[in-house]
C-alpha cells in the first residue's frame, strides 16, 4: 500500500469525524462510495492496533449519585450512572464504532 494512499484515507477519516455527517452523507458530499469509506476506516483501525470494547472492573462500587464518562471516537460522549444496561451499552458503542 501506498503511503500517500494511506494518508489521505487518514485525512478523510478526521474529516468525517469533525464533519458530524453520516457515511452516506459524507460520501455523498465527497463523492465516495459507502463500501469504500468503511473498507479504508476498517482498515486504518486495524493497522491502528485498534481492539474495540474495554472490561471496565471497578475497584470500588460507585455511589449512587456517581457518574462516569466515556468518551468513543473523540465524537460521542455518554454518561453512565447507577443501575445503567450493560448490554445496552455494548450494543451502543458496537453501534458507535461501526459508524467510523
């Protein structure tokens, strides 16, 4: 693979992240297809080591009133509080990732 290749992909990538568009509005706009846009976002995280979803083991349980944070893509911000759905949350952030 080429390295100019690759970096422009890298470009794009942090242009649709900040251009808060969908896939298919990006493309759109830019002139792209879907299937191309994710095939070089699958494989720039994957040369990225990205691994996707974390275990989280708290040390201590959390106050009831506690908040936590979680930040996915630099994009999406989501606040977890007590009694949150962890399979809510997997599928979620599975959703999140699968957009770029």
């Amino acid at each position: 693979m080429r390295f100019e290749k690759l970096e422009l992909w890298k470009r794009r990538r942090q242009e649709f992240r900040k251009s808060g568009l969908t896939r298919r509005a990006f493309c759109a706009r830019h002139r792209l297809k879907v299937s191309t846009l994710d095939y070089w976002f699958s494989r720039i995280r994957g040369m990225e080591g990205t691994q996707g979803l974390l275990e989280l083991k708290p040390q201590a349980i959390p106050a009831v009133n506690s908040c936590l944070e979680v930040v996915v893509a630099e994009k999406y911000r989501i606040e977890i509080r007590h009694g949150f759905d962890s399979q809510l949350f997997r599928e979620l952030i599975k959703f999140l990732e699968s957009l770029g």
